[in-house]
C-alpha cells in the first residue's frame, strides 16, 4: 500500500458495554465484512435575488442544515457476548454508545440506535446480517494522531 493509504476492513463499530460508573468499554462488532460512514448534510436554501439589480442573475446560495451520521455495515454473524449484548439493543430499540473509528481520519463517538436489522443465510452458508446505524444525538470526534 501506498504511504497514506488505509485498509477499509479497519473502518470499525464499537459497541459500548453501557458501564456505570465508568470507563465504558467499547469492543469491535464482529463479523463486518462490508461497511461504509455516512457524513452528510441538508443544504438550506438561502437564495434571494438582488435588491439593486433584480433582473440580473440569481446566485444560488445555502447553509448546511440538519446533519446526519449513518453508520452501515454488513457480515457475518458471529455468536459472541458482545453481539448478544448488541442485539438486547436493536431487539429493544435502545439506544447506545459506540464509536465509529474512521483509519487516518480519527473517532466519531457518541448515542448511536439500529435504524435496520436484517439477519439473512441459506442451507450452506454462515447466517448474514445487515444493520444501519444512526447518531442519537451530536457525536464527539477525536482526530487521529
């Protein structure tokens, strides 16, 4: 790999153990095999015409609007402390702390909930399962050093 380059199988979710009084513990969910991190925000409109030349060209312009933080990702399940912890979470609609660590970039850490859970197999394979991750509030990012 190139210097600088990241392996994308090290873009992590890591589920809180929900300890209190802390420290809480944060372990890796296991199994992901395809994931992504979703940064985005809505852009609101903020165009006007000009008052002193009103027939002339209109810039469009904006603000950024609501952001949204999605974590997705996909693999295989694996049976473990953790993934039944886990899923006492999405079976309950609960929510939780985890932490998304972003390689070369840092930590995004903060409420996270399962907006979707699929769990998926045929007669041959390991059991499959797909979840979408979605901030509960405003996530506290921590730079890589």
């Amino acid at each position: 790999m190139a210097d600088g380059e990241q392996l994308g199988r090290l873009l992590l979710i890591k589920v809180g153990d929900g300890a209190t009084p802390g420290p809480e513990v944060f372990n890796n969910l296991c199994g992901l095999k395809d994931r992504s991190f979703d940064l985005s925000a809505n852009s609101v409109d903020t165009t006007k015409p000009s008052c002193t030349n009103p027939g002339g060209p209109v810039q469009k312009t904006g603000r950024p609007g609501v952001t949204n933080r999605t974590f997705q990702g996909s693999g295989t399940f694996v049976s473990s402390t953790i993934m039944k912890t886990f899923m006492g979470k999405v079976i309950n609609t609960q929510i939780f702390n985890a932490q998304v660590v972003v390689p070369g970039l840092g930590t995004f850490e903060g409420p996270f909930f399962v907006t979707s859970f699929t769990a998926s197999g045929d007669m041959e394979n390991d059991l499959q399962f797909d979840a979408t991750f979605e901030a509960a509030a405003e996530l506290e990012f921590t730079a890589e050093v």
